[in-house]
C-alpha cells in the first residue's frame, strides 16, 4: 500500500509553459525516495504540490485515501498535519527558541488560546525534549532559533517535523545550504530517524553522490517528466546523462 | 596662464539664479500682504521680554487645579494607549496585504487613512460634540490617533516579513489564528512595542492639548489660566507639563526594557 500515489500532476506557472508534465509515481510506505535533476526541472514544484504549498494546475494525489488536490482549505489543513516538510533554509521562526519552534510541530492540534499561553499537552512538551535529546540540542532547548548554526538550524527543523509525527516526510533540498560535512549528518539523521518512526521520505536533492549514498529509491526528472526511476545501483552515468544533459560535470 | 581661461567651477547656471530671486522676490511680496514688518517685530520683542518678565517667577496659584489637571493628562494618555494599541493590532493584522485578502485589507485600510488624516485638537472637538466635555472625549480622540498611528506603521511591518517562516507553520497544519501567533507575530512582536512606546509619549504630549477644546486634562487649566491673565501660574503649568513628559519618557523605557527584554530571552 503505497503511502502516496501521484497521478497525471501537472503544474504551469505560466499557461502553456508546463513545469510538471504529467507526473505519475506511487512512493512507498517506507525509505527515501529522492528526487533529482537539474535546476528549473520542477523537482521542488513536484514536492510542493504534494502539501499544496503550490496548488496543482491538474492531476491527483491521493494520500490517506483522499485526493490532496480536491480537499477544501479545512481538510487540508487536517491532512497537512500528515505531512511533515523540511526546508532548504530551515524556514524555523527565528525569533523563538528551539523548544518553541519545535512545538510549532503539533500547532495542528492544539487551540489557538493554549498555543498563545504556550500551555501544551504534557506528552507534547516530552516528545519535544526526547526528540532534541535524539537530535543532539538538548542544551540548546531555550535559545533562540538565530543563535544557531545552519547544521542545528536543519536539526530543529527536522525534530519540528517529527513532532507532527506524520505519515510522510517531504525534504526540499534539505542539504544545499550546508557543508559536504554537515550535510552526511543531516542525511543520516533523517534516514536513521525516518527508519525507526517508520517515516517514507520524499526528498529532493541536487547532490547525486548523497542521494546514491542514502536513498533506497531514484527518481530523475528532466524538463518536467520523469526520466529515470530505480535503484541508486542502477544510476549508470549514461542515465545521468539523459537526466541532466552534458557531460562536462561527471567528471 | 590666467584663471580667467579656465571656467569658474562653482558657476550657476542662470536658471538656479532667476529661481533664488523669484523666491526672494515672492517672500518680500508674502510679507508685505501679511503685514510682517521690522516695526512690528520690533515691538513684538518687546513683548515678548515683558511677557516673559510677567511669568516668572512661576507661582503655583491653584495647586488642586494643577495636580487635578495633571493626573487626569496622565490618565488620558495610558488609557487612550492602551485601548489604541488593542484595537490598532487586529486592524494593522487585517491591513496587511501579504496575509489578508482584499475584502480585510481595503475596509481596515481607510480605517486606519480616517483616523489619521484630523489632527488630534480636530478629532477632539468632534467627540467633545459627541460624548460632552471632560476626559472620555480626550481619550477618545487620542484612541482614534493612536489606531492611526499604530495601525498604519504595524501593517507596513508585517508586509516586510520572511513569508518562509509562515510558510514552514503552515505547512504543519495549523490553524489561521496559530499561523499568526508563531509565524507573523514573533517576527513584528520588538516594532510593535516600539510604535507602542512612540505613541505613548506622543500621546502624552497630545493629552496636554486636547483639554483646551474642554475633553480633559491639564489644556483646560492651562488656557484659562492665560485667558485669566495669570501668566506666572502659566510658566508654573508649562513646567508641569515638562516634567510629566519626562515621567512618560521613563515609563516608556521601562515598558520597552520589560517587554523587549522578555522578548530576548523567552522569544515571546
């Protein structure tokens, strides 16, 4: 049972000038999928369009039995609270502290008036220390969002989706802000953590060395479509030839 | 080699000149329609030299009165504050054009373009109109510049803000209300306490005029002190006022040090 299965999505931001073209893809319950390609071939839009953070010109996506695309503003909001999302430069609410911007991960579930008072359910408040206890933070857990570095800005991030405790997680390029170094971490972190909460990821990526060190799945898009779809052992360099054109880069 | 063969840098040209003595030409013109001339200035001095020696030294002649005056300026000022700021934050929120959609922004919008476009003095009479004399029309009116003032500069910041950061809250499922609470407001919390205090003391100020058109305060004693003619009870009101703006001055820092403080360290 496929946890998210994509049919016929289309995006034009233009009319006439499609991004996505006719995208069909089923992920699986479980592991990483990434997603790659060059620049402008509509990897991050195809990431978006799944929480609706862009709205699809046509197709469907259907998760937890409902078309993602057809659901009104309030069903959508429940079925976001599904979906955790990782982003490119963290997007963490910079003026609060880490413990704040962690529970922002369960903002779905609790009233406006308690989220005000900051007055979470107890077992909110201990997932959040066992997560940044897990993540490496703990002696971080009141210091404000800005006074870290990019590698523990994307930890919190990370632990921020994981306290929504979704049933998929989606990565938009969660490494291109980060050191070669920090950024192995931050793919093992999500891999080790998605493997034992049992958490398929879609992660889209433009670093194809990380993506065949740590993905079990390849999808390589080019102009829109997907041109490739396997194993990282199967990614020969003639594939990622047609996937990103040129073969000046390879070597 | 002479200078004159080489041009003068700091020439004019002859269209700055002709546009220096049309203006010098127009002000001697306003002048004279106006009956502003050196006679009159010259008695004016004198005047004023006289009027100043009548001031001083100042003398406290109604104490009741001025103390009454004073603590009903001060009142005005906190109460009006307070109610502006309440009400400025959901219109500056509904203002805001990147948050909210055109039905919220247009009506909050010439709302706030209203409340801003009377001076404080005007505002008061026409409430002084509406609710009679005395301090709720000096509240009032100063409530309505306060909305103005807060609304306007409140709705500009949140313009200016990271829509990342309430992208990644949305994106977690959360309500409108949660959205705002965690992605807009922590992001416009430190502006909005420095409009706050900006207001506070400019109301404070605006407290002391308000009462010449009878809603309330010190305006009231001090004008018809002067119609009375006692201008040394006048001098002892102007130093009055002096000091309570610098008491608002200091209480405008303390709310600035709790409220940013705390904001630094609790990230509120």
């Amino acid at each position: 049972m496929p946890a998210l299965s994509i049919r016929n999505l289309s995006k034009e931001y233009v009319r006439g000038k499609p991004v996505l073209r006719g995208i069909s893809l089923d992920i699986s319950d479980h592991g990483i999928s990434a997603i790659i390609g060059p620049s402008g071939t509509g990897k991050s839009t195809l990431i978006r369009c799944i929480n609706r953070l862009v709205e699809p010109t046509s197709g469907e996506i259907l998760f937890e039995g409902q078309d993602v695309v057809k659901l009104d503003r309030r069903a959508l909001r429940l079925a976001r609270r599904h979906i955790g999302m990782v982003f490119q430069e963290y997007n963490l609410v910079e003026r609060l502290t880490v413990m704040e911007n962690l529970l922002c991960g369960r903002l779905g579930y609790v009233p406006p008036l308690k989220a005000w008072l900051r007055k979470y359910p107890e077992k909110d408040i201990a997932h959040a220390f066992e997560l940044l206890d897990v993540v490496g933070l703990s002696e971080f857990t009141n210091q404000r969002a800005d006074s870290l570095s990019g590698g523990q800005r994307q930890r919190v991030g990370i632990a921020r989706a994981l306290m929504q405790e979704p049933k998929l997680l989606l990565a938009d390029e969660p490494t291109s802000s980060l050191d070669p170094k920090t950024s192995v971490e931050i793919m093992s972190l999500i891999r080790d953590l998605c493997r034992s909460h049992n958490i398929p990821v879609m992660i889209n990526m433009h670093d194809v060395e990380l993506a065949r060190r740590f993905a079990d799945r390849i999808i390589g898009m080019s102009q829109g479509s997907v041109v490739y779809d396997g194993t990282p052992a199967g990614l020969s360099d003639e594939q990622l030839k047609i996937i990103y054109g040129g073969q000046n880069w390879l070597h | 080699m002479t200078s004159a063969s080489r041009p003068n840098p700091f020439k004019s040209s002859a269209w700055s000149r002709a546009g220096w003595v049309a203006l010098a030409l127009y002000v001697v013109y306003a002048c004279s329609r106006l009956e502003i001339t050196w006679a009159r200035f010259m008695v004016g001095l004198d005047n004023g030299a006289r009027f100043i020696g009548r001031m001083l030294p100042p003398n406290i002649a109604q104490p009741d009165s001025l103390a009454k005056g004073l603590t009903e300026s001060l009142e005005i000022a906190i109460l009006a504050s307070c109610l502006g700021i309440l009400i400025s934050l959901p219109v500056g929120l509904l203002a805001s054009r990147n948050l909210m959609p055109v039905w919220a922004t247009w009506p909050a919008r010439m709302c706030i373009a209203l409340c801003r476009s009377f001076h404080p003095v005007i505002v008061a009479i026409l409430f002084v109109k509406a609710v009679g004399f005395g301090a709720l029309a000096g509240i009032l009116a100063l409530m309505v510049a306060s909305v103005g003032f807060i609304g306007k500069l409140f709705a500009e910041a949140i313009e200016e803000i990271s829509l990342k950061q309430v992208e990644a809250v949305r994106a977690t499922g959360a309500p409108f209300m949660n959205v705002i609470t965690y992605g807009v407001l922590p992001q416009v919390f430190s502006r909005f306490v420095g409009f706050a205090t900006y207001q506070l003391d400019s109301n404070l100020r605006n407290s002391t005029m308000v009462g010449i058109v009878g809603a309330g305060g010190i305006g009231g004693t001090l004008f018809s002190a002067f119609q009375r003619f006692d201008y040394d009870f006048v001098c002892a009101i102007l130093l009055s006022i002096i000091g309570m703006i610098m008491v608002g001055e200091v209480l405008a820092g303390w709310v600035r040090a709790v409220f940013l403080e705390r904001g630094k360290v609790e990230g509120e």
